[in-house]
C-alpha cells in the first residue's frame, strides 16, 4: 500500500489499537541500529522507506475470516 501522505502508519496503529487490535511499526532496519553505525551495507534506501511507511498487522494462522474482514475494513475506513 502506498500511503502518498494522506494516511500515516500510525493512523492505521491508532485506528486497530482503538478496536484492541495489535499491529506495530516494522522494525527498524539492522544498519540503523546503533551497534552498526559506520558499518557498510547494501540495499540503498528500501529497507528505510519500509520501515518509515510500514506496519506490521494481525497475521495469526489462528484468524478467521472475520477477523480479517474487521482488520480490513477499519483500514479501509480511514480512506
């Protein structure tokens, strides 16, 4: 899902967060964290535009197809 600024990643936390969904921010990418600053490493930007733009939703192999249907639809709610 491309975004394009009118829906921020932690519009759509806060949106599954009110309904007591869990989701979270991607994690951020291993050459940024501390331990491997100065470190070389490759990929350019891709895993820094992920980690800005991406959450990580309900993916249980547990959920139902409501489940799903109700993710779904509080996110395409915010649009």
């Amino acid at each position: 899902i491309t975004l394009n600024g009118k829906v921020k990643p932690v519009d759509v936390i806060e949106a599954l967060e009110k309904e007591n969904i869990e989701s979270r921010p991607v994690w951020k990418p291993m050459h940024m964290q501390p331990f491997f600053t100065g470190y070389d490493y490759i990929g350019g930007n891709v895993s820094e535009k992920l980690f800005e733009n991406g959450v990580c939703l309900p993916s249980d192999t547990k959920m139902t197809d409501e489940d799903l249907d109700r993710v779904c639809g509080i996110i395409k709610g915010l649009w």
